[in-house]
C-alpha cells in the first residue's frame, strides 16, 4: 500500500503527463506540479481507504523498511558483561 504522500518522482511523472495533456503548453510547471500533487494524494487516499474497508480495520501493516520489503526480524543479543 502507498502513502498518502507521493514521492517527487511520482509527481514529476504526473506533472509531465498533465503537461502532454494540456498540449505542452510552457509556464505552467507549477500549476502542472501542484495538480499532479493533488491528483496522487487523492488517488492515495481513496487506496487506503479501500485497503481499510476491505481488511475492516483488523489487520495492521506490515512494517517495512520503505521500499516496500518486510523488514528482517531483529534479534536482539544480551550484552556481555565487563
């Protein structure tokens, strides 16, 4: 599942194809940018919120380490004495 905020490589891809869209009209990167931005959160949102609605809100995230991998369990070792 994404976050509900989209990386800058998310919405410079967005940003682009708005930008194709519009017919690649010069000096509106900005408003492109913030269109993209919008456009990801709202599509992020209505995931999670499908995501929570399907498991009922019983099941939590598994935790990852940020590129969407399980994070390997940590074994915790006692310290030695001195």
């Amino acid at each position: 599942m994404k976050t509900s905020t989209p990386n800058q490589q998310e919405i410079a891809q967005k940003a682009y194809q708005i930008y194709v869209r519009n017919g690649c009209r010069h000096g509106h990167a900005l408003d492109h940018w913030l269109e993209a931005e919008a456009e990801l959160r709202k599509l992020n949102v209505g995931s999670e919120t499908k995501a929570t609605k399907a498991t009922n809100g019983t099941k939590k995230p598994t935790p990852t380490a940020g590129n969407g991998k399980r994070r390997p369990a940590v074994k915790k070792t006692p310290k030695a004495p001195r």
